[in-house]
C-alpha cells in the first residue's frame, strides 16, 4: 500500500490505518502486515481512532471502520455542492443507459468518485464514493484532462478492469475548464466494445446538463 508523507507523522501512521482498514476488516496482526506499522504502533493508533468512533471493534475482535466516518462522508457531500448539483442528471443518465454513472473530480495525481449510482441490473459495476483510481487509465481519466475531441466523449474497454467498458464526458465551469467528469460504466457484455455509440450522446447530455456556472 502506498503511503502519503505529510511530514506529519501521527496523521500519516494514522491514515495509514484507516486506509488499510478500509480494504477490509482486520485483526491487529493483519493490520500490522498490511500496513507495515510495527505491532506497537498500529495497537496505539488503531485504540486512538476507536476511541474517536472512526474505527470499531467487531464482535469477533477486528477493526473495521467506525460509525462516525458515516457522518463526516455526509458533511463532505454536503460541502461538496457539485454533487447535489449532478444528482438529478446523473439519475436520468442512469435511467436512460441502465448502467452504473459515476462522478468524479481530481484529486492530486489521482481521480476521485464523489458521487455513484448503481445500475438496476445484477451484473453491474460498482466504485465506492471516495475511492481513488489512477488519472492515466480508464475514460474518467481522460475526460478529467480534456481528452475527448469534438465529439465531447471518450470511452475504454477493459483498461482499467477486465471486462469492463466505461463513456465519460467532461464537466465545465462557465469559463470551459474541466471541473469533474460523468461516467457510465458496466460489463461489455452490455456496453460492447463500441460504448461511446451506444451511450455516449446520453453521457454528454447529462454533463452539459451540470456544467455551467455555480449555483448561487
């Protein structure tokens, strides 16, 4: 697992902690392999953010994440006006394409989904709000750095997961610079190995139905 340096190291190790839990939950053992802390360090830490409600202890004794995050992801959606802005588009996307639609921004050399819905169809895709996937993989990595052409969509197939085809389209601030990206995603097995001409007037609808000026 890769680990930000702060120049903080309480904070970093911290982190370091919730993001190893995050994967799943784990005993103190697992938590010290996966994370690379020494036993006494993760014991300290992981009984600190308990102690805050942003891990907890399950019945049969792993960590796992803590109710109180539940509160500060709604708090971050609430500040996050873009996503209350994007969920009536993002809803009609996803009726009109009855795939999964994700939003996404950037967030230092990576992006992050901030938004999702899931499709209605058993096999589907799924990316968790507040997961971070590479910028330079996937069509939600391209749309976030302009790469779409005239035609005001990009898609993949199977580049960042096998099996998986994705149509994204830029959204723009009313002075044209990207601000975040909408995506459907879903199995090829309904996207195809053209999505772009199945879903990607749709998708584009759905952007410029989000871009423009900031809400007063």
């Amino acid at each position: 697992m890769e680990h930000i340096v702060s120049g903080v190291g309480v904070l970093d190790k911290s982190l370091v902690v919730l993001n190893t839990v995050s994967t799943s939950k784990c005993t103190l053992s697992e938590l010290v392999e996966r994370s690379g802390l020494s036993r006494a360090t993760a014991h300290r830490l992981a009984v600190a953010l308990e102690d805050h409600g942003l891990l907890r202890r399950t019945v049969d004794g792993r960590f796992a994440l803590g109710v109180h995050l539940l509160a500060l992801g709604r708090s971050a959606t609430e500040q996050f006006p873009l996503v209350e802005r994007a969920a009536g588009a993002m809803e009609e996307l996803r009726a009109a394409t009855g795939e999964s639609v994700q939003l996404y921004v950037v967030d230092g050399d990576a992006r992050v989904c901030v938004a999702a819905l899931e499709s209605p169809h058993g096999l589907r895709t799924i990316v968790p709000v507040g997961a971070a996937l590479a910028l330079d993989r996937g069509s939600a990595g391209r749309a976030l750095r302009g790469l779409v052409g005239e035609r005001g969509w990009v898609e993949s197939v199977e580049e960042r997961e096998r099996g998986v085809a994705s149509v994204s389209a830029p959204v723009l601030a009313e002075d044209g610079t990207v601000v975040a990206a909408l995506s459907v995603s879903g199995p090829m097995d309904r996207m195809g190995r053209s999505p772009g001409r199945r879903h990607g007037a749709a998708v584009v609808r759905a952007a410029a139905a989000v871009s423009g000026p900031p809400p007063t």
